[in-house]
C-alpha cells in the first residue's frame, strides 16, 4: 500500500524542536518571576513584622529602648531597600518574558505553517492515489467487458 512521504519533515521537526526551546525559555523566566514576586512578598512581611515590633518598642508605656528602635528602623529600611531591588529585577524578567513569549508565538506559527503544508500535501496525495484507483479501477473494468464481449 502506498505510503505519504513528506519531503519537508525535518523542517517540521527542526521548528518543533525551535518551539520546545522557546517555551523552555519561557517557563524558566516564568519560574524566576514567581521567584522573585515570592521574595517581594517575603520583605513585605518582614517590614510589617518589624513595623509592628517597632511600635510595640515605642508604645510598650515603658522605657523607650532608642539603640532597640534604631535597630529595628535599620532592619526595615534593609528589607525596604532588598524588596526595590526586587521589583527592579521583577521589571526586568517581565521585559524578558514579553520577548520570550512573542518569541515562542513565532515559533508556534512557524511550526503550524509546515503542518498546514504537511496536511494539504497529505490531502492532495490521497486525492491523487484515489483519481489513480479509480482509472486503475476502470481500466480494469473495461478489459472485462471487451473479453466477455469478445
């Protein structure tokens, strides 16, 4: 029986491969996005955290700990400062990722462009063996009728 061949598979393959690539990449900056959005939240715990135990210091009605207070407003201002730095490199993953995934999109519609290729030559292959059965079938038919009628 006769089999589809299409000559252009390890085009297809190569795009297949291009696009597993491009959504590797994109799932890893998507990890160091929720890395990051992870830490930012971290430091706004923490600065919470030592908020609350700042004013706890400073209203506790007793003896006000300044050395205690300073420590504590450094602490803050610390996890202040790392969760900036957080968000600076969070814009940059995103810039990334908006790259990324345009990047990935393109290579999904390069893939789908050979398929699309792939199935109309399988579909314009089927057509051409079933016009060629079909002659087959009526050369067939039409030596039948001239020896019965001979």
């Amino acid at each position: 029986m006769a089999r589809f061949v299409f000559k252009l598979d390890p085009v297809l393959e190569q795009r297949r491969r291009e696009e597993r690539e491009q959504m590797r990449k994109v799932a890893e900056l998507e990890r160091e996005r929720l890395a990051i959005e992870d830490e930012i939240r971290s430091c706004r715990r923490a600065m919470d955290q030592e908020r609350s135990d700042l004013r706890d210091l400073l209203g506790a009605g007793q003896r006000v700990d300044l050395r205690g207070a300073r420590m504590q407003a450094s602490v803050s201002l610390r996890e202040m400062s790392r969760a900036q730095r957080a968000v600076l490199r969070l814009a940059g993953v995103h810039k990334q990722l908006i790259g990324a995934r345009t990047a990935l999109l393109e290579a999904s519609k390069r893939r789908k462009s050979v398929e699309m290729l792939r199935d109309r030559r399988r579909a314009q292959w089927a057509d051409e063996l079933s016009r060629r059965e079909d002659r087959e079938l009526d050369d067939m038919s039409v030596m039948r009728s001239r020896r019965e009628a001979s």
